[in-house]
C-alpha cells in the first residue's frame, strides 16, 4: 500500500526534488510512463485544497517535462491537462499560501510548453475556447504579466484555425 504524505513541508520538499529532475532529458523522455503526469494533474485539479506553492510547483514540472517532447505533450493533452491550464489562467484569488502573479506565471510558461508547437494540442486549445480565457486574463492582469499573456495569444493565433 502506498503511503500518502500531507504535510507541507514533506510535499514541498518532494516537488522540489522532482523540479530538479525535470530539466534533465533523461529524466524527461522517461516521464510520461512513470504516472507522475497523473499525480501532478491530481495536484492542480485539487484547487484551492492545495497550497497554492504546490500547484506552481506542479506546473513547473510540467513545463519543464513537456518542453519538446511529444510524448509527454500527448499524454498531457489526453489526460485533461490543457482543460486544467484553462482553468487556472482564469485564476485571480489571492491565497495566503502563494502569490498570484508567480503562479499565473508558471500556468502561462506550461501552455508555452505543452500546447504551442503541438498542433492536436493548439487545435485542442482552441476547441476548449482558451483564446478568450487569455483575453480575459490580459484585460485583467498585472502589467508584468500581460506582455506574457499577449504573446501566447499571437503565438496562439498563428494557427490558421484559430480563425
């Protein structure tokens, strides 16, 4: 039976561990076998029941592990991912458990990652109507981040079907 840890501290430790090993290509091309996407999403889709750190720390990873890898990208796309970056780009809550902006951060650089490049993945975006979660996110969010978010919006729009 599989021990599962609350504490923060512990899990705080863990993700951390994990970021490192993110951004080496090893690691990376042996990710999307190991479960760990799904334990990740498991995080994000938790909301606000997790510390809001940890969810950063989840997107992070998988930023890190989706950059330039398709097979990842592909199970990130079948396992609800893009659903959950759309969500979470419509964030706005300020937690006392992490900050808003660093979060919204991390959420646009996996979309960066994971979606853009991927055509399935950018057609999938655009399916799910993401385009105007990041309008909405450019009209409402912080200067230092709507440079950020309206790049991904022409990066987005480059795909003749967005039109």
């Amino acid at each position: 039976m599989m021990q599962v840890y609350t504490d923060y501290e512990r899990r705080m430790a863990c993700m951390k561990a994990i970021l490192q090993a993110s951004t080496f290509e090893f690691f990376k091309a042996n990710f999307h076998n190991s479960g760990l996407i799904d334990v990740l999403l498991d995080i994000i889709k938790s909301g606000t029941d997790v510390h809001l750190d940890l969810r950063e720390s989840a997107f992070n990873i998988l930023s890190n592990v989706t950059k330039d890898n398709r097979d990842n990208q592909k199970e990130f796309r079948r396992k609800s991912g893009i659903e959950y970056l759309k969500v979470n780009l419509a964030y706005s809550e300020v937690e006392q458990s992490g900050n808003a902006s660093t979060f919204l951060l991390s959420v646009i650089d996996c979309l960066s990652n994971s979606v853009f490049g991927n055509k399935r993945s950018e057609h999938h975006f655009l399916d799910i109507e993401g385009v105007y979660v990041l309008l909405d996110l450019a009209e409402t969010c912080e200067q230092s981040l709507r440079r950020l978010c309206l790049s991904a919006i022409c990066t987005i729009l480059e795909n003749p079907k967005s039109f």
